[in-house]
C-alpha cells in the first residue's frame, strides 16, 4: 500500500503544515511513523483530511464531521480506484462515488474530486471554481509545486507570484522559504519565513522552519528563540520539542534537554 509524508500531504491537498497537526489532534487521521520519526499517511488519510477542513470551512458543527468523517472512512478503498473517486456534502451528509457513478451513499453535491493514477500513487484534487482573483494565485501556487522537481528556480519565481497576487498565503509562503532553504539560499529564505510571519500573522509551521533554518546558519541562540515561539503557537508541536532537546543538549544544558526530551517522547505516544 502506498503511503505519504506530510510534505507529500502539504503539495497534493494544499494544506498547511499546521493544519495538518490540528486534524491529527483532532483524531481525525492517526498516521503511522515511518523513517525517522516521520509520519506516514495512507490514501484513506489524505482524503479524510482534505473532507474534514472542507467541512470546517463550511461551518459543519466539529460533532457532525467527526460522524461524518467515520461514515466515509468505512466507505473509501484502500487505495485509489482506478476510475477516481468523488466525496460530496449536503450540509453534514458525507457521500461517496467513484468515477464511474457507482453510488456509494445518498447523492448530494460534488465538494472534491479525486484523480490519479493509483498504481503511481499519484493523487489529484479539483474543487469547485474560484473567485478570479483566488483562481490567479492558485494556478500560480499550482504551477510552483509542479515545477519544484524539475526547476527549483521556476517554482521559487511561481510561489513568489502566488505571494505578491495574495500575501497572506500561508501555504505558498511555507513553500516558497522550504525551497529556498532546500536550495541553499538561506538568507532568501530567512526573509521568506520572516516577511510570511508579518504577512500571516503568528503560525507553528512558519517558526518551527525557520528555526531549522536558523540552526542551520549556526545561529543556535536565536534558533532557540524561534523554536520556543513555534511551541508557544502550538505545544504539542512534537519535532519542535525533539529538536529543542537536542539544542539544548550541544548548549550544555541537560536538564532542560530531558524536560523537552520527555516530553516529545510523550507526544509522540499519543500518534
């Protein structure tokens, strides 16, 4: 069965990493740990939780999704189906069809397409149309993340279109200091994450990556600093924890590396 990291997840349902944290919280997907610590997500996951911010957009009482969420995780395969797959809501109702108009719930009103090749593992989302503007910075944010593999340099210019058309896109601006960290330009990147932390307000994913990136300068003090940010943003942010213990431990501190140290290992329990 083919399964996805979570930067895997953040390209293919356009999601923010700490989006992705609050609905494992939540208990709506309990990935499994692979290499390193990482999470893993199974296709059924990746679908559970692209319908349950869906629904949280559209207001649907937290109780309600939850129900809901359960009744169409029975009804999904394991893996994609080779015809696609097609969730829908009418107000709590989640219903489910594959490609070929098989019903597999009551009918109502397509919210979210599925398409792929499943033996590729590959998975893509088509969604209701958008407003001009919205539409203009998505194909930019889209554009970018299917150029990242194969021109690093096109995508970072595509995310930074996707910025400029809409500034307080959160997931185009994790994206565009990630590539530019992954591609050495640190200092871009320091500004990236710091200039998305004005234009988006206080976030976990932001702080916690620019931290990495800060440890990365040797700049272990300030490092620190974004680290306690981002769990001051999120406590149950369980790598921001690891990666606070392990700093505390090269600045000869042990005792505040054992506190961080167990409680990552307590965090990471619960996954």
């Amino acid at each position: 069965m083919h399964s996805y990291g979570i930067a895997d997840v953040e390209k293919l349902l356009r999601l923010p990493r700490s989006t992705i944290r609050a609905l494992i919280r939540a208990g709506f997907v309990a990935p499994t740990r692979g290499p390193r610590n990482s999470w893993r997500f199974s296709f059924q996951d990746l679908i559970v939780l692209r319908t349950a911010q869906a629904l949280a957009a559209a207001k649907v009482p937290a109780k309600r999704i939850t129900r809901s969420l359960k009744d169409l995780r029975r009804q999904l395969p394991d893996e994609m189906p080779l015809s696609g797959l097609a969730i829908g809501a009418v107000g709590d109702q989640v219903v489910v069809r594959d490609g070929a108009g098989q019903r597999r719930a009551d009918s109502g009103q397509y919210l979210l397409a599925f398409e792929g090749d499943p033996e590729a593992g590959a998975l893509s989302i088509v969604e209701r149309p958008q407003p001009p503007r919205a539409a203009a910075t998505q194909n930019w944010y889209e554009h970018a993340v299917a150029l990242e593999q194969e021109d690093a340099e096109a995508a970072i210019k595509a995310y930074e279109k996707a910025t400029e058309a809409e500034p307080a896109r959160l997931d185009a601006r994790i994206n565009l200091g990630r590539l530019l960290h992954e591609t050495g330009k640190l200092a871009r990147a320091e500004r990236a994450y710091r200039e998305a932390l004005e234009a988006c307000g206080d976030d976990a994913t932001l702080r916690y990556n620019l931290a990495v990136l800060l440890e990365d300068l040797g700049r272990k003090v300030d490092a620190m600093e974004a680290y306690k940010a981002a769990l001051r943003s999120d406590p149950a942010l369980t790598d921001a924890h690891y990666n606070v213990a392990l700093l505390y431990e090269k600045l000869g501190r042990p005792k505040d590396a054992l506190r961080h140290m167990s409680q990552y290992r307590r965090l990471a329990t619960r996954k």
